[in-house]
C-alpha cells in the first residue's frame, strides 16, 4: 500500500472469484458490488467470468444495475457465481491482463479466493506497480481450508466446518446403530482445519470421532492401526476423521498422491502444482482394506470420502460465516474507494465471549501463497484433536442439531 | 389379521428398530411409545437393542417412563436410538425370541424398518400364530429407499431425497463454476427412487444432473460413455447421478458387487445376502476411468459417493417425513390398542394438490421381503427421469434452498 496516487480515482472495477468455491463466496462478491455501486469513482462493476481467464478473454457482465434483491439472492447460492479458475498468470498473462485492464480504464480490482489466489492477486498488482499504472487492488479471503496467514478464521471455512461436524454428528449415531469401523477423508491438502471440525460432534464420552488424522502430523500406518484396534477392542466400533492432505513421514506428496500415482503411473494436477486429492475414493479404500488386512476381512469397515459435498452442499452454512463473509468484500470495497490503498482483508479475532472480531487490512505478500497450518496446542498426540478447538470454532459455526440419547449401555 | 382375541389383551410391549438408520427413524419409536403408554392393556415398554439380537439376549431399555421432552429431543435425533440389526430371524432363532416374549409377558410388538425387516416381522408372527400365542405383530415402515410395495412413499426416504436434492443442487453449481464431469453415486440397491431425487436440482435449462442412471435398467458402459461425452461436448460440463445398485444386462449381481468381487475375490455381504455397494469409492472410480480412459487422460473427471451421509446428515431433514414418521409409529400403537390386529402401515396418497395422504393397515405378508421399483413412466429411455418425478416428490421434501444465477452465457 502506498500513500499517494489519485484520491478520487475514476474507472472501472473488475471483481473475479478464483479457486475451489464455498456455500459463502456470493456473499463476499455481492458485498463487493453493494459498497462500490452508486460511488461516484466507479462506473462499471465486471464481473470477469471465470476468474482471470475471463479478463483475458473480455468475458465480463455488468454488475452495477443487478437489483438488490437478486444480489441478496445470489448471495445465498453456493458456489461461485461468476464462475471459477485455477489459472496462475504468469508475466505474459499477466501482461494481457493490463491490456485489458486498460483498455476497459479498471482501476479497482477485487479477487476472491484462497491462498493462491492471494498470490495472483500479488502478482497482478506487482505488474501494476511497475508500469505506474494505478490499480487498488483487493485480494479478498475465501477458503474452506482456513489456511490464510495472517488470519484468525477465512470465510468459508465455517460454512464446512459445520458441514463436517453434522456429517459426524449422523454418522457417530449411525455407526453406534450398526456398529463397524467407519472412516471419514476430509478436505484439506495442508492444513487439517476442516479435519479437526469433526471433533464438534462430541459431545458425550465415548462419541466419536474416536480418532482424528491431520497433514500436520506424519501419517504412520501401524500406529493407525494399532490406534484403531484398540478404540474397537474398547467400545466394539470406531469412527475416524482423516484428512485427505496427510502424508507418510518424510514423503514430498500426500499419500492420497502417492496411491495415485502407483495405481495410474501419474498423477493429476492443476496449474498450482496442487495434486487431486478429493473426487477420488482411492485414500478411503486403502484404509478399509488395511484395517481389514489388520482386524479380520469379518470386520464391518466402511469408508466416505466427504468429496465436494462439504463445500458446496446448499442450504448448509454457517449464519456467521455468511454475514463475514459479506463483510469482507464491503471492506476490501470501502478501503478502495479510501484511496490508493491495495492488501488483502483479514479477519481477526477480539474476544471469544462475547464472540467479536476486527476485520483488518494486511500486505497481500503477507498472505500471498503461503500456508497457514493448525496451531500444535490443538494437536494431541498423533491421532487427536485438543477440546479447547471447540472453543475456538464453536462461535464462527453456531448452534448445531439437537442429538439426544436413550443411554443404552456402555454405548 | 384376524377377528377373535382379547380385546383388552394385556400385557407388555417391544419395540425394536432394524436395517439402516434414516434421520427420521426415532421419530418412529417415540410415536409408538407416546401412544402406548398410560393405556391400560400395556405396562412395560420395552426398547429392544439392536433389533431382534435385543430380545434374545435380554437387552431391553424401559421407555415408559422416559419424560416427553426427552423422547421429543430422541425423535428429532438421527439414526436408531435403540441401535438397529441386520440379523434374519430363521426358525430356531424365533423360537428363542419367542422364549423370551413369554418370559417378559411380551403381547405388543413393534419392528419399525424397511422390506427385509417387514419379513423379520412376518416370521415372528406367523410363529406366534402357530403356537397360538397371542401377539400383535405390527411392521412400522421405514427405508430411504422407499421399495416397500403399497405405499405411496415410506418415511425416511423424503429426508434422504431432500439430502441428494440439496447436494446436487450445489454440486451442479461447483461443476458449473470449475467445469468438468462429475459423477455422484447414490444408495438405492435396488429402486431408483433415491437417485432419481436427484432430479429436483433442475431449476432452469441446462442445470444438472444432466444423466440420471436407475437400477431398473440395465447398463450399458458403451451407451453411458456416449451421453456423457455428448452432454460435455454441450455444455463443456456434466453432472451425473448414478445408481450404486445399476447392474449390466442379464448380470445377477450390481456392477459395484462385480467390480469389488473383481479386486478381493470375495464380496462383504450382511445375513440378508445383501451386497456391500456403500462405504466404497470403487463404483465412482471405475467410472472415472472409464470416462478419462474415453474422453482422454486431460479430462477433469471427478466422483463422490454420498454413501453414508445421505441417512444419517444431522440437521438434514424434511418436516411432513418427520411427522409422517412420527405418525406411522403412532398409527401402529392405535391399531395394536384396537383388537388382536397385525400388519404394516402404509402411506397412500389421496392428493397431490393440496398434498393429502392416508395411513392404511395392511398385511405383512403384502409388503414382506418385496421389493417395489421406481414406475417406469418416471424413466426417460436410460438415462434420465421424468419432469413428472418433481411433482411426486415436491410435496414430500418442501421447500428447497434458494439458488439465483447471474446468468452469463450458455451456461
């Protein structure tokens, strides 16, 4: 960010969305639009279709007439309503994006999305800085992963995490009710966050999850298996949450990676490098079969792979975590129109009780393309997760379903 | 049923709960308690553990005194509260279960569960007429996959349908924001009916699922490819709803029975001969490589499997199956307290506008170990499903999340 350049700065804006969507995307991008329309400085609110691929492409739609009441609307849909990209610009890219930018006079730019969209973000306006072009450029967090620097919580993380604690929640009763090994692959490449929200299903003792696996501890497969074995040898069935990001001590890829590549010879990836790990069954069935391997092929073992559901299943989201993420994009809005500012909006946390936060303007280079992983004291052993993660996660996910017992036996 | 009997018969009542667990199934249970108790004839309700395999062991939970509230927080609980079984009672099995009822003075008997269950029930009954013992044997139905015959519908399936709705819905907004193929295998052994709510997604042209694969005709990999690779050459996206029980022509066994008989040698199976097909990826990848072994290596192709989260999703349910739940379990108890009555209780639908249905007495032995399909006037050639499955449906699960589109080209 840098003081100077032009206070009332006139042009257009272009909002894109980037990256892996969530139920709360539309709410940042319609916070975009509501805070910029009506200002004087800006005259055409693009959205670029499919984020900065659209830009190249001149695939745009003008935003600043849509009703309020449609916005509010597309606000409360899943997914990314102007469409995604996993696109990383390069120089040359990012070279074509300026002619675009210029020809259509955008001085506002506002991209929603992850990590490394942040360093898209970066990058863009890196480019913009040294050809003296003056763009206000707004990087605005949207992961389920929650793995933003720099950040207490990232929209969109909420929404599934409360999507994966009813999942447990329903599928602890069901495993009781047919009681069996049960394994559940999570979402999260390197950060267990989202893994870790299962532990909200507890809520009596001997609820499960019983153990919890995040990237953030090297995966080892005999202590796995021990560690179930004895959870079923205790209470006759076991339910798991594993992340789908885990990896073996010392291994440069997740494991879910690695039996990628051993069952195809390869493996695939978008343009960040970043492995496909969900849409796959294949991390799930390694461990029933390994587990069935250990305990006896009469073992009831079971596996889901929780998969696309948990970041864009409509009508489950976090009331929190759809007003945060509404409020991201006013903010990054109103920094622009304050002047020649750029950053990317962060969310900090002020109080736990009552549940307060700050939202922030920080350096986009602070937050650009690096990972933020689960913070050690949450970790317990290598196979848990620490209570006070509930504290931590209980306000930004809200009340869940009552669930209530007949007490049946150590059950 | 018959005519003769003690009208006031007294004595004491059972009630278990079998097969897989819906998010409506305790709503059952409290149904036929809430009725039960405080009525003269009946003293001790008892709450059988794990269906059947509960009685024989004498592991029996007393229910009539748990207060109302406690019993109104269990029904709006997912999955069995009394734990379910998969157990099928043969002969000396029912012999003992018949020891056992008479030790206890067990004269009321309530199995609430789908057609195997119903067959379970109709064994134990036709025991107790043989010996002239004195039972009213009553079939409560529930099963997410609504094939019991003479029913309109049976409750636990709109709940699960409103979870398939729901997740379409947001997935066909994910695969639209990241375009790709997409395949989502849904339960359903043997009807179509739980795939087919997947139908409900489609608000506007062009929304998915595109392709709809049922059990009630026979797959064709040849024929299945071909739409697929049409459907994406289209709209340069597909959503797909497949069935985890379609099967190739004239084969005996579902293609995700081939397929894991095919990688271990053998196939898990319960005591009703049913087949494993769910807590496995292998169906969603098999069709993953299938199609990127035709449309080429580039391809995004992704697959979920729903599996477990479809019954069990805490938070997920439709209000009129909860009160239809409730009301089956209610109508049982009614029946049983009228005369030395037996059967099941179905739903038939008297209208569709306003919505109107009636709760029926029926003979077990109609609805034991039958299987109902989904009517083929609700299958378009073999890949889709019928405009007219919506209306059927509609009233069943109500209301469904917004979803608004910025609407921006063909997509």
């Amino acid at each position: 960010m840098n003081e100077t350049g032009n206070p009332l700065l006139k042009g257009n804006a272009v909002i894109g969305q980037s990256g892996g969507p969530t139920v709360v995307i539309n709410q940042s991008l319609v916070g975009v639009v509501e805070t910029l329309r009506g200002h004087g400085s800006v005259e055409k609110i693009l959205g670029c279709h499919h984020g900065v691929r659209g830009i190249v492409n001149d695939q745009f739609i003008e935003l600043q007439d849509v009703p309020q009441q449609r916005l509010d609307r597309v606000a409360q849909t899943p997914s990314a309503a102007l469409g995604s990209s996993r696109d990383k610009p390069d120089e040359e890219y990012c070279q074509r994006i300026f002619e675009h930018f210029a020809k259509h006079n955008i001085r506002y730019f506002f991209y929603i999305g992850g990590n490394d969209s942040s360093d898209t973000c970066r990058i863009v306006n890196d480019l913009a800085d040294t050809k003296g072009y003056e763009l206000r450029c707004f990087h605005v967090p949207k992961t389920i992963d929650n793995d933003l620097m720099h950040n207490d919580h990232t929209p969109g993380y909420a929404s599934a995490a409360k999507f994966v604690a009813q999942a447990f929640m329903g599928d602890d009763l069901d495993n009781r009710a047919l009681p069996g090994i049960k394994i559940n692959v999570i979402m999260g490449r390197h950060a267990g966050f989202l893994t870790a929200a299962s532990v909200m299903a507890r809520h009596n003792v001997n609820d499960g999850p019983h153990l919890i696996y995040v990237p953030e501890v090297a995966f080892r497969l005999d202590d796995f298996l021990k560690d179930v074995e004895d959870v079923y040898k205790r209470l006759g069935r076991c339910l798991i949450a594993v992340s789908e990001g885990i990896h073996r001590e010392g291994a440069d890829k997740p494991l879910g990676a690695e039996l990628a590549e051993a069952s195809s010879g390869k493996i695939d990836t978008d343009d960040h490098n970043n492995v496909q790990l969900s849409g796959t069954g294949a991390l799930s069935d390694y461990f029933c079969q390994a587990i069935r391997d250990h305990m006896g092929a009469k073992t009831r073992v079971r596996a889901d792979t929780f998969g696309y559901l948990q970041r864009s299943f409509a009508g489950c989201y976090s009331a929190v975590d759809a007003q945060e993420a509404r409020m991201v994009g006013r903010k990054a809005a109103e920094a622009a129109l304050m002047g020649n500012l750029d950053g990317s909006i962060a969310i900090q946390r002020v109080s736990d009780n009552p549940y307060r936060i700050e939202y922030q303007l920080i350096d986009l280079k602070s937050v650009a393309g690096k990972t933020r992983t689960l913070d050690r004291k949450f970790i317990i052993g290598g196979n848990d997760i620490a209570p006070t993660f509930k504290q931590y996660l209980q306000p930004l996910i809200g009340a869940l379903p009552v669930v209530e017992s007949l007490r049946i036996g150590a059950e």
